[in-house]
C-alpha cells in the first residue's frame, strides 16, 4: 500500500510524500521509495524519520540519509528500504515523518540518541580437552588396532581424508565434517582387521571370525579393552559401553550368532564405532 504524508502546510503549496509500506511479520514494517509528489520545485530534503504513534524508533532509519534538493514531481528520494518495528499493530498504529530540513523550514526534534550497545558477551572458558589432530588421529588408530601405517589400504585412505580431519587440537574448531572423516579412518582401521582370519579371531578373541549369542558381551568387552584402555582414570562406563557395542552387532543381523561376511561386517562396525568415539579422539 501506499501511505500518503501531506506536507502542503510546510511548503505553502500542495504537496505530499508518498511512502510504499507492508508489514513484513509480526515485528516490523517496511518502507520504501520515499517519493515528492507536488507543484514547488527546488525543495532542500534532509533527514527523513519515520515516527511510529508520535515515537521515532531508533532502529533501521535508512532515509536518514537523504540530503537532496527535488527539482521536479514523482522525484525518489532514496532507493534503501526502512524496517520499522511494530508498536502495536496494523489496525493501531499510526506514522507521521519528521525532517532535519524541508524546503525552507528547519525541524525542532532534537536528532534521536543512537541506542546503547549492547553488553559484551560473557568470556566463553577455552575446553580443558582438545582434540587429536589429523597426525595423531592415524597414529592412534594405527597403535590401537595393530594395523601399521604402511598397509597400502589406510595409507590410500588418509591421503584421500587427511584435508578434512581435525587441523588442529582446538575443541571448539571440531565439526561435523571432521568427525564423518574420523569415522571413515576408524572405518578403514577396522576393516584391515577383519579381512585376514588370523588377525579377526586375535583382535576379536573369537573363532573362525564368527559371533555366537554367546559371545557378543565378551566381544564387546574386548574392543572395550583394546580400544579404550583399562584402569584409567577417565574414561567411558565399560558396561554402558559394552551394551552400546552389542546393540551395533544386533542391528547388523548377529542377535543369535552370525558367520562369514556378516559377521565380518558386524565385528567391522563394532570395531569402528569404538575407535571413532570420543574416548579415542578427544586428548
């Protein structure tokens, strides 16, 4: 809609301003192409505020920039647009405009005080911990699982996501992105384990690489101890951990006992997922 702001009593002659305004949510409006509209020419405009029920906000007065002399009708006086908040509504409220100068008349309002800045936010303490960064990360990985940093495959593989794991031990630095590449490391640490029989059962304690219903909680418990340490003095409950680590083998089809690629693919899962946790990246 179009708001229409007579100010023929201030030029001596008919004349208006014409002010494009919406309201754009349930806080503010907007305004826009502030436009003369009458029959004197050369009119000094300066410093247009808009006032909201006789209250001039401080917030977003972008035609106070305008410092111009119209020389003809239909003349824009300022292409930004002006968001006013809301004081009490569409149906409520009413806006008149306040100048610095129009035409030869000079405004009395005192220039409205710019707002107090807001108080500094409060000092955020730095992590006691960090994390490990990219170097660390695979030399942990490595020391962990067994698998030297020379097989071929993780080699491949941290060469490829050495760029988007941890560049620095800056806890606060740690995203999303950082950790999908953790998990792909520990994903392929794990997966060097199970693809040779021999290496599975020794790192798994386990027979023929196979999982029994049986023997789930001592898996479990087994990665617990290889990948987290013992008697430290920090570190994740060992139960609690040990039922998360079975609940992986259970969604991967290995509730009763499971063999042969299945059960790789589940020890591999379980495996990662111990060796991508924050027990074992965060320092």
């Amino acid at each position: 809609m179009t708001l229409q702001f007579d100010v023929s009593s201030i030029l001596g002659s008919p004349g208006r301003i014409d002010v494009l305004a919406t309201k754009l949510d349930a806080t503010g409006y907007v305004f826009a192409k502030p436009t003369y509209v009458g029959s004197a020419t050369g009119v000094r405009v300066k410093n247009i505020r808009i006032a909201v029920n006789d209250t001039v906000p401080v917030a977003a007065q972008s035609f106070r920039r305008v410092d111009t002399t119209v020389l003809a009708s239909g003349t824009e006086l300022s292409r930004l647009g002006a968001l006013i908040p809301v004081a009490q509504g569409p149906d409520t409220d009413r806006f008149h405009l306040e100048f610095e100068q129009f035409g030869t008349r000079f405004g009395t309002a005192e220039p409205t005080a710019p707002s107090v800045p807001p108080p500094a936010a409060p000092d955020v303490p730095e992590p006691s911990l960090g994390m490990r960064s990219f170097s660390r990360v695979n030399d942990t990985m490595s020391s962990l699982t067994g698998v030297p940093l020379t097989n071929a495959s993780v080699e491949t593989l941290f060469g490829e996501i050495r760029d988007t794991l941890p560049a620095s031990d800056e806890m606060l630095a740690f995203g999303s992105a950082q950790q999908v590449a953790v998990q792909r490391l520990a994903v392929g640490y794990c997966g060097q384990i199970v693809a040779v029989p021999a290496t599975c059962n020794t790192f798994f304690a386990t027979t023929n690489c196979a999982i029994t219903a049986a023997t789930r909680t001592q898996i479990a418990g087994t990665v617990y101890d290889k990948l987290f340490g013992t008697n430290l003095a920090n570190q994740p409950d060992r139960a609690a951990v040990s039922t998360e680590l079975v609940d992986v083998m259970n969604d991967l089809g290995c509730t009763a006992g499971c063999t042969a690629a299945t059960a790789r693919t589940a020890l591999q899962a379980t495996c990662a997922a111990a060796l991508s946790s924050a027990a074992v990246t965060i320092n």
